[in-house]
C-alpha cells in the first residue's frame, strides 16, 4: 500500500483535504500548449529541451467554468508576487 501525505486548505471556509500520493513527482515546466473546446481546456505541461523538442509532463483537462476561477486565482497571486518581490520581466 502507498503511504499518502495529507494536507488541508481552507475554500469558502470550508475544509479541504488534500492527498498527495506516494508517486506524485513535481515536474519543472517551461512551455505550456493549450486547447479549448466548447466543453474543455486541456494544457499540456511541457519542458522544452530545445527550439524543437518538448516533453509532456502532465496534462491537465478542465471545464472552461474551472479555467476562468484559474486564471483568476493565477493573475492574483502574480500580482501578490509582484507587489512583494518586484516586477516579473516578460519576453512580450
């Protein structure tokens, strides 16, 4: 049996149980590829290992409802960070 790490966090003041399998590996990602369709967003986590190779790390598949309460939760802790550490230089 694969032992499990637990964590919780708190969402609309209700508890959430977060489980981390014994398995889970983090994966550094430094391109993403994304498709949307009218009932999902999938994004592809990438680690792009030259200007034409990138391995598929993980891939994760969403409703759009779920994307925009994403973008939202990312954009704000962007903002945070910024506000904290200071201006993220961008290649745009």
């Amino acid at each position: 049996m694969e032992k499990i790490k637990k964590d919780a966090i708190q969402q609309k003041g209700k508890k959430i149980n977060l489980i981390f399998p014994e398995h889970l590996q983090p994966f550094y990602s430094n391109f993403a590829n994304f498709h949307l369709t009218l009932t999902e967003l999938k994004i592809d986590f990438t680690f792009k290992t030259d200007s034409e190779n990138a391995v598929v790390g993980s891939q994760i598949v969403m409703s759009p409802q779920h994307a925009k309460i994403f973008v939202n939760v990312l954009s704000g802790l962007l903002v945070k960070y910024e506000k904290d550490l200071g201006k993220i230089p961008s290649d745009k």
